[in-house]
C-alpha cells in the first residue's frame, strides 16, 4: 500500500503559506490581507465536539486580551459554512470561522495528517495552533495542542512577539 505523502508542519521563521478561504459568513479571507498585525491560526478537528469547544471556549474568553495583543483569530476546521454558524452562535464565538472542507489550506500548514485513535488510523486535523507574525512568518507552532492552558501558552508569545517589536 502506497505511504501517504503528509506536508510536515511550518518550521518558525519560514513564510506561512499563502491561502484564501471564506469564513461563516462567506466572506473571503486571505492572509495577505492580514499583513500588518499577527495572525492566530488554530486548527481543530470538528464542530461542537468537546475538545473543540473547550479550545474555541477558551479562545472565546481571552479574545479581549488577544486583540488589546492586536491579533486576528481563526479558527479553521473542515467543517461546512452551516455547521460553523452554528457552532458559533452555540457557543457565541467572536471570531471567524474559516471553511476548508477539502482541508487544501490544513494540508499545506501540515494540520491534516494521519491519526491514529485507538489502533485506527483515518486522516483528519491534528489540533495545532499557528501564530504568524506581521510580515507573514511563522514565528510558532504547537503541534499536538493539550487544550488546558493552551490560550495562555497564546497570549504569552504574542506578547513575547510584541517585546521584539
């Protein structure tokens, strides 16, 4: 049987891949547009599972403190436009969600990979979090993010970020 043949994660300092995506509401977003202020790229397997919720939740919570940082938050999964509008206004989440349902965007960024979940192994989102900087750079990436504390490990390298500025 053929290996799959998975894009590795985006190493820091490399310039994060280009992507255009529409959100909830259809609305195109594209990185290059984003250009100027860092960007929070959170990658998560699905919609209104708990892990999901409890990450989105928690981002949902700090997202004062992450925009007085001057970052924009997405949260990307290959969920359709519907289930994302409802998962938002579930869970009253301020933020866009991004619509990659041929999960291009996730694969580019090395977030669809194969999982293995109890001896079975299927290709889905791996939860990994992405903050790119101003000018477009990957300057960190949690690869398997444990949800606990995972907004703070956030928070603390946007303003690590802010204080090289």
């Amino acid at each position: 049987m053929g290996r799959l043949i998975m894009a590795d994660f985006i190493d820091p300092g490399k310039k994060a891949p280009a992507f255009t995506l529409k959100d909830q509401a259809g609305q195109t977003v594209k990185l290059k547009d984003l250009a100027g202020s860092p960007v929070v790229l959170f990658f998560y397997p699905k919609d209104n599972t708990p892990g999901c919720t409890k990450e989105a939740c928690a981002f949902r919570d700090r997202y004062g403190e992450l925009q007085a940082a001057g970052a924009q938050l997405f949260g990307i999964s290959t969920d359709s436009a519907e289930s994302h509008v409802k998962f938002r206004e579930k869970f009253e989440l301020p933020f866009p969600l991004l619509v990659d349902e041929d999960h291009a965007m996730s694969e580019k960024y090395g977030a669809y990979r194969e999982k293995n979940l109890y001896g079975k192994k299927s290709m889905g989102i791996q939860r990994s979090t992405y903050l790119i900087d101003a000018d477009g750079k990957v300057v960190k990436v949690w690869k398997r993010v444990r949800v606990d504390g995972h907004d703070q490990q956030v928070l603390d390298a946007l303003a690590a970020l802010s204080e090289q500025n």
